[in-house]
C-alpha cells in the first residue's frame, strides 16, 4: 500500500512542481510521475533527518521540500534533455 501512496503523492508532487516551474516543459506524464516520486523520497529523506516523522510518513516539510526537490529535478532534467535538441549550426 505504500507504493500506490508513493506513486499518488509522486503525481501529485511532480504536477505541482510542473506549475510552479515557470515556462513550457517538454516532460511527458510518466517523466513528471517519477521526477514526482524521487522528490517525494528527498523530501521524506529530509524531514525523517530532521527528526518530523519517518521517510514513509506525509508531513508538511516533507512536502514542501518533495515539492522543491522536483521543482529542481525538472529544472536539470530539462537542461539535459535539452541539449541533445539543440540543432547543430
């Protein structure tokens, strides 16, 4: 049951990340999906090292930092998919 939560809190995030990033992301749903859950894992890392709960565990500066943890991945994974686009002149 945690991974079906890991993977709807993930969606959530990476959505929320995706409208908070300014501009047009080239990103398809299922690179949003897991952008969503790698920051959702950072942000529990986070708030379990601070002591707020557990990894597995929902809490406010989990989310906040989930959220600005993908925000962050899509930034890079923009930046990398974005050079191989580049037309050569």
């Amino acid at each position: 049951m945690q991974i079906l939560g890991l993977i709807v809190v993930g969606l959530i995030i990476g959505v929320l990340a995706r409208l908070i990033k300014p501009g047009k992301q080239r990103l398809s749903m299922v690179a949003t999906l897991l952008l969503g859950i790698v920051g959702a894992l950072i942000g529990g890392i986070v708030a379990s090292l601070l002591g707020t709960g557990n990894i597995w565990e929902l809490n406010v500066l989990g989310f906040i930092v989930a959220v600005i943890a993908a925000v962050l991945l899509i930034g890079v994974a923009e930046s990398v998919s974005g050079r191989g686009n580049r037309a050569v002149r």
